[in-house]
C-alpha cells in the first residue's frame, strides 16, 4: 500500500487507512468487527477532475456526475458494499433521524429519494449501506453488536450544539430497543480545535450547551471575539451524556483541514471542493453484500 504524508491530531491511532485497488478510505479500528463494514472516503482514488479531484461523492457541487457514480463505484468494491443500494442522507443541521427500511434501498443514488431534512440515519437492515457527506463537519458512527444496529450521524457545530447523537441514542432505543451501553461508536475525521475558528455566538451556544468545566475544555478564546473551538470534545461530550461507555467510543486523530491534499475541507479550500462520505453496514455475508461489477 502507498505511504501518505498524514498530519496526525494526536498519537491516538484510533485509524487506519485501508487501500483496495488504488482507492484508500480510513476505519476505526473498534468498528473493526465482523457484523459490519464501514469506511470514510479520502480525496484519492477516484476519477473527477480539478476543485472535485479525484474522490467526489456529491451529485449536488456541479461534478460530472458519471464521474461521481464511478467514483461511489470505486468506493464500495474498495470498503465491500454494493453502491447500488447506498441510501443518502439529506444534511440541514438539524436532529431529524430516520429509520431505514428495505424499501429506501438506494434511495438517492439509483431512484429518486424522499428522504428530506434529515441528518441522521439508522437501520437493522443487513446489507443496506448508509451514507453521510462530509467535508469538515463531524460524523458519528454507530453500531450495537447485540441488537444488530448500524447508524451515521452528521454532527456540524448546530447539530453538536442540538445533540443530535443524544436524538440518535434515543431513537435507537425507542425503534430497535438498543442499549446506551452496548452501543459502539466512532467521532469520524472533521475540522479539528485548531483549525476551527468560530465567532463569540457560536462560542456562546455552546457555553449554554455544556457544564463550564466541559466548555472550558474545548474552546480556546484567541482575541477580537474569535475562539477555537472543539467539535470532536464536544460529541465525545455528547455521547458520554447518552450514556455510551468512554471505552466503547473512538475519537479521529485526523482532522480534514490540516490535510487538504488527502482530504476534502472546507475550510481549507474556500468551498472549492468536493464532498467525502461515511459509510456503515450491517454484512450478512463474508463479502458484505459487494457485487459491484
């Protein structure tokens, strides 16, 4: 496999980066179990050009879009899905989660798709992949071994703020009975504290979000009313208070903005870029259901 010049957050190593035919995407490696596949895409492997290039999974940023089903093509024979039944998310910052079913088998990427205003998805459904999209904003992994549950989350600074991992736990227990303290999870790569300035309101929300010992943790005030802020702290937060267990929660050690060449931010390209995905299935196969031919 290719060696790439990674800037590391910390000295964690709760990732992995995986490369299967030229395409690398990154694991956790707690969600490195045999009832499910997961992976988030990198900017490499793929075939769009320019501002996309090469690994642009958006239909929605003026991409070619052969080159972008080639490229969730290319993505789901490197990770083990089939691309064909991918079900999208539709992010808006909010809390809305939805309960996947058969019936919404790929939805937003092969049929037309009624899933609106909804930034968090979760489903029991063995081989239906789920799919958020990213490009500095947080995503939320989560898997219960003992229920058989798979469900993503987009976490941006309002849907941290709302807690939308708090609405997640909660819908998990009420749609499929899952336990908090069987619930393994994962703080995906996204903006990190200091590349991540926001300004005194934002800073505000979350001081009326979490106890002050918590806000003090993960903001740094830096002057003319600017403060950096800490999203991955703030959903680690998040999911403590939902009661998932500190040893059953990673935290990336990647952050999208210190590796603009590896992947897409943001922040770092002044919008000029194309979107990554996090990717979660249940397998009831030895291939996960991967026949993308």
């Amino acid at each position: 496999m290719k060696m790439y010049n990674i800037t590391y957050i910390n000295q964690d190593k709760t990732t992995e980066i995986k490369e299967e035919n030229g395409v690398p995407y990154i694991v956790f490696k707690n969600l490195e179990l045999p009832g499910i596949v997961h992976g988030f895409s990198t900017r490499l492997g793929g075939v769009s050009e320019g501002m996309y290039s090469t690994m642009n999974l958006s239909f929605h940023r003026g991409d070619d879009m052969d080159a972008v089903m080639e490229n969730h093509r290319r993505l789901a024979q490197a990770v083990g899905y089939d691309y064909r039944r991918l079900v999208f998310s539709d992010q808006v910052h909010e809390t809305v989660i939805r309960k996947i079913t058969e019936e919404d088998a790929g939805k937003g990427i092969t049929r037309e798709s009624d899933i609106t205003e909804t930034d968090g998805l979760m489903t029991n459904v063995k081989d239906l992949p789920l799919i958020t999209f990213y490009a500095d904003c947080v995503p939320v992994f989560f898997y219960d071994p003992v229920k058989e549950v798979v469900a993503m989350n987009h976490s941006g600074w309002r849907g941290t703020v709302k807690n939308i991992s708090l609405h997640m736990v909660e819908a998990l227990n009420k749609e499929y009975g899952c336990e908090a303290s069987d619930l393994i999870c994962a703080v995906g790569p996204s903006i990190c504290q200091n590349c991540y300035e926001v300004s005194e309101d934002v800073a505000e929300a979350f001081q009326d979000a979490y106890l002050p010992e918590q806000y003090d943790k993960m903001t740094k005030k830096i002057g003319n009313g600017k403060y950096l802020l800490d999203l991955h702290r703030a959903n680690y937060y998040n999911l403590t208070g939902a009661g998932i267990l500190p040893d059953h929660i990673n935290v990336t050690d990647i952050c999208t903005c210190c590796n603009p060449d590896f992947l897409f931010s943001h922040r770092a390209s002044h919008g000029k870029r194309g979107n990554l995905g996090a990717v979660i299935m249940l397998k009831s196969t030895a291939d996960g259901g991967n026949v993308n031919e």
